[in-house]
C-alpha cells in the first residue's frame, strides 16, 4: 500500500524528496499517514478534493484485492512561525 501512495504522490508534488508516508498495519487493517510539504498540500488535496478522493479510491480497490481494510490521512503540516 505505501508504495503506491509513494508512487502517486512524489509524481504529483514539487518536493517529492519531502514526502514521507508511515504504515501502520494490524489485524487486517493499514493505516497509512501521509507528511508533504506545506506547498504541496493544495496539490495532494485537489480541487474540493478530488485528488486525495481519487487517491483513496485507487487504494481502495488495491485493498479488496489484498482483503484487507485501508486508512489515508494527510498529516498538516507544521508552519514555522517566523521570527
């Protein structure tokens, strides 16, 4: 499952070396938990959302073929304030 969020992600965004994705898996289940940087957060998301939609979709469909359960979450990103 990572790799395919790995795959999408950094072929969408202007600072793939930025993007980091952890895996969680237990019981069937994957929890995926995707970090981008703050600029490219627009990108992931998409117009009202559309991309991170169609993201999960793809997984889904991934998922029943491995009979298992998927879980995306974009983490927010951390603004530094400036100083």
């Amino acid at each position: 499952m990572k790799d395919l969020v790995d795959y999408i992600v950094k072929n969408i965004v202007s600072n793939p070396e930025v993007v980091l994705i952890t895996e969680e898996s237990a019981e069937g289940q994957v929890n995926l938990n995707l970090n981008v940087d703050p600029k490219d957060m627009g990108l992931v998301i998409g117009k009202g959302g559309q991309m991170i939609k169609a993201i999960r979709k793809l997984l889904t469909v991934r998922a029943m073929a491995e009979n298992v359960r998927v879980s995306l979450q974009i983490s927010e990103p951390q603004v530094q304030a400036a100083e």
